[in-house]
C-alpha cells in the first residue's frame, strides 16, 4: 500500500487528536474514530463542544470523516493513536 495515498485513522478525537485529523483531512482521506458515540455525532454536524477545532477548520477539511464503528478502521493504511 501506498503511504501517500493510503487512508489515515487518528484514534481518538479529545485535543490532540481531533486537531491533527482536521489538518489531514485538509490534504489526505482520513478517518477520525472515537468509541464515544455522542461525539462523533457532534462532530458529523461540525460541533467542538471542546472548541479545539473552529467551525472554518472543519469545512476546510473536507476528506475527513468521523465514526465509532470499528469496522471502519479496517480500510486504513495509517493508524495514530492519540488517547
């Protein structure tokens, strides 16, 4: 698999991880995944209760998407961990 273009998952969305998957999401496809449910239905809506990571970063990141289903990190090449 190709590291340039493999999708990247950032394992765990408090204030490391979900600012570092907002700017990969800026260039690469990436997967922002958290067992918390209710967050990450926040965040597919564009809402940081944390405020880490402003409403204008979200729209920006336009290859990122969010889930808690763990499933979804099997179509990943990159894995950071950031809990």
């Amino acid at each position: 698999m190709d590291i340039n273009v493999a999708r990247i998952a950032v394992i765990g969305l408090g204030y490391v991880g979900l600012p570092l998957a907002v700017e990969f999401g800026k260039s690469r496809r990436t997967l922002g995944f958290d067992i918390n449910s209710k967050r990450i239905s926040e965040l597919k809506e564009g809402v940081d209760l944390t405020q880490e990571v402003s409403e204008s970063e979200f729209r920006q990141s336009s290859l990122l998407e969010f889930s808690d289903d763990s499933k979804d990190l099997i179509n990943c090449g990159v894995y950071i961990v950031t809990v």
